[in-house]
C-alpha cells in the first residue's frame, strides 16, 4: 500500500469550494492545515508543483504531498516545502471553470482533485471514488479520455 498522499490546505481556501473535500476521512489521505505540519515524515514524498521532473511511474513508491489554495496562496506555501522534492505533471486539461478577474493560472493549471486524480493514474493508484463528488468530474475524464484509454 503506498503512502498516504498528503494534503497542505490553505487557510483561506473556502472548505465549501475545495475540490478535495469530500476526501477527508479516507485512509489513504492526511489533511494539514497551513502552516502546520502533521508529525508524518515527509523524507519518502514528492510535492506536485511546476519546474521540477515530470511525475511518473518511477516515482510509485512515494508519498505525494498537495499544496491546496489558489495559484497564488498555493505559491506562497511553496517555500515552506522546499525541501520536498517537485514533481510536474504532464498536460492535461481541466474541467474547473475559472472566473478570476485579478490574476492568470498557469497554462495547464488544474483543480487540486484533477491533479490527485492525474497523479494517481500516473503512478498506477486506485482512482475509485476520487471524483464522485466533482461537479466537473465527468467532463474532466472526457476531456483527458486519451490519458486514460490511449487505445481507444
């Protein structure tokens, strides 16, 4: 069983609008509330982030640690988690409406449950149950249907 994937939420992302939500009481994920850090270890994790290695299959039997907030509030985490090493996943296309009128996502930018989802078929986790209460959960795996079924 891999490690579970940990999950650094921001405190001024909205619990009501977290795409990672309805994940709280599973095994298989630990939350943290920023800036806090739970007493897990973080020496065998990899963080999901932009500029590092593409994530892959090699990298299976470690930890994934998620920084959840906005673009910008998850920026501003990112030095408290240096020392954790990056992994950037490959393109896929978000579901997630996005309606800011002050600041731009990263080109590929996805909602936090898209990139658990993403990261968990790379590494060859079980997805089930991951997007069943993602508004956008369907049209998200239509639209990345060719990372999930190359063959079809």
């Amino acid at each position: 069983m891999p490690l579970p994937t940990i999950i650094v939420v921001h405190p001024k992302e909205k619990r009501s609008k977290c795409s990672v939500e309805p994940l709280r009481g599973r095994e298989d994920f630990i939350f943290w509330k920023y800036p806090h850090r739970g007493t897990e270890t973080l020496k065998s994790y990899v963080r999901l982030g932009l500029g590092g290695p593409e994530l892959s299959a090699a990298d299976a039997d470690l930890g994934l640690l998620v920084l959840d907030g906005t673009w910008r509030l998850a920026g501003k985490m990112e030095d408290d988690y240096a020392d954790v090493p990056v992994r950037t996943l490959p393109p896929w296309e978000t579901a997630y409406p996005r309606t800011s009128k002050l600041f731009d996502d990263p080109l590929g930018g996805l909602a936090t449950i898209e990139a658990v989802f993403a990261a968990f078929t790379i590494l060859g986790r079980d997805v089930t149950g991951l997007l069943d209460e993602y508004h956008w959960g369907e049209e998200f795996l239509e639209r990345n249907a060719e990372r999930l079924w190359p063959s079809v």
